[in-house]
C-alpha cells in the first residue's frame, strides 16, 4: 500500500484581489532554499516550522470554503515558503482542487522549477512567478544563494505549456531598483509570451517584527519604502515593453 502523501503546512488564510484572481484560500507551505533580504516571513524558512498535513486534511480544509471562493470567482493558491519544495504534495493538493472544479495557483520563485513535473503543472490554472532580479549578480545579493537562471527556465517551459504568469518584482530602494536591473527584469518578462500582468510590489517593513520575534537580524531594517515617483518609473518601464502593470 503506497502511504498516504503529507507535506508541511505553516498556515492558511482566506485573501480578495492579492494571491491570485478573486477570493482564495491560500496555504503557506513550510520551507523555502532563499534568503531574500526583503522577506516578510521568516517563520516559513523550514520545514521544520509547519504542521506535518495528509492531503485529504488540507483538502477537507478547502472544501469548507468552497462554495464561497467559487461564487466569489476565487480559488485556491499554494504559497509559502516555497511550495515546489514540496512538489508530490503541491502536485496532490492542486489536482485534487482542480477535481473540484477549483481555480488553481502557484506561487513560486521558480527556483525549483525543475522539480514540478508535468503532472503537476497541468494541475496548475495560473502562476504567480516572483522575479527577483533581472541582473545575476543581483539576484544573488538579494537572495543570499539564489541563481536567476532556474526562474528563466521554468518560465520557458510555463510558456510552451501555455500556463498563465502574473510577474512580482519587489521594489526595493538600493537593492532592486537599479534602472539598468528594472530593464534586464523587464527585457526578460517581455519575453515570456504567457505573462498577463505585473505586479510592482513596493518594499515594506511589515515582516520586521517577526524576525525580532525569532532574534533573526532584519537585513532592510533601515530601508525606507520606495517613493511614489520611484514605483512609478519602475513601472513605466515594464510599461514601455507594452506590459499590463499594477
């Protein structure tokens, strides 16, 4: 008898309009290989950290919510932490949402990319691809370890699979906001033919307490939010390349 797969979950939450289309239920799986110097949760760095969960458990979980996030023209996002850490569990969760006739996404820094398989992709509605940087040097100081071509990979083969991508790139004033690095990033995501948005999310501190919380240092902690006019010229240059921007 093959056992029964369970993955570590950190939390789970109900969002409108943030990780995905409509309302959603969104589960936060445990464990991430990043460092991200602007990360706003540290507690879902290992494992160790999220509740050992049977997908029949998790699934019973979202099944409470269903109705309401199928009127709602929701659906379900598997975030973290990063869920491709965990890919024969997210590979469950997602094709058991979409058996249900459940709208499904994947949040993911596309760094283990190599480990989704194509079974777990065709479970897979939509993915919210986090692009940290768009110059190699960068994304290694903001990642702490991190290598930009498994992102450029996986978006290859998003985009011969037809899947859908929202882009992310976090903002953040003298790590990301290089114009040279904006243009590499945006050079890049115009050439991922299935990219319906970007999402330029300004830098903020509001994760700064949990690290105090796990006596972790705050790398950013004396970095201000970018301003408006900076978000602005980050986003006219995506929108130079004819991209839809938020």
């Amino acid at each position: 008898m093959t056992a029964p797969v369970t993955g570590s979950v950190h939390s789970f939450d109900i969002s409108t309009g943030v990780d995905g289309p409509g309302t959603r239920f969104v589960a936060f799986l445990a464990g991430c290989p990043l460092r991200c110097q602007f990360c706003h949760s540290p507690d879902t760095w290992f494992q160790r950290n999220g509740e050992q969960t049977g997908v029949d458990e998790l699934v019973t979980q979202i099944r409470r919510y269903e109705r309401f996030i199928k009127v709602a023209g929701g659906g379900v996002t598997l975030s973290g932490g990063e869920p491709l850490q965990q890919p024969a569990f997210a590979r469950e969760v997602l094709t058991r949402c979409r058996a249900l006739g459940l709208h499904t996404a994947l949040d993911t820094s596309g760094f283990y990319g190599d480990r989704a398989d194509d079974d777990l992709l065709d479970a897979v509605d939509l993915v919210l691809l986090d692009v940290k940087s768009g110059d190699p040097d960068t994304y290694r100081r903001v990642t702490g370890t991190g290598r930009l071509e498994p992102t450029i990979r996986f978006a290859r083969r998003l985009g011969e699979r037809g899947i859908p991508i929202w882009i992310r790139f976090v903002l953040v004033p003298g790590l990301t906001d290089d114009p040279a690095n904006v243009e590499a990033v945006a050079d890049l995501v115009a050439g991922m033919p299935t990219v319906e948005r970007v999402e330029v999310l300004p830098f903020h501190r509001l994760g700064a307490a949990k690290y105090a919380a796990l006596g972790i240092d705050f790398p950013l902690a004396r970095t201000e939010p970018p301003s408006a006019e900076l978000v602005e010229r980050v986003r006219g240059q995506f929108r130079a390349r004819g991209l839809a921007v938020y």
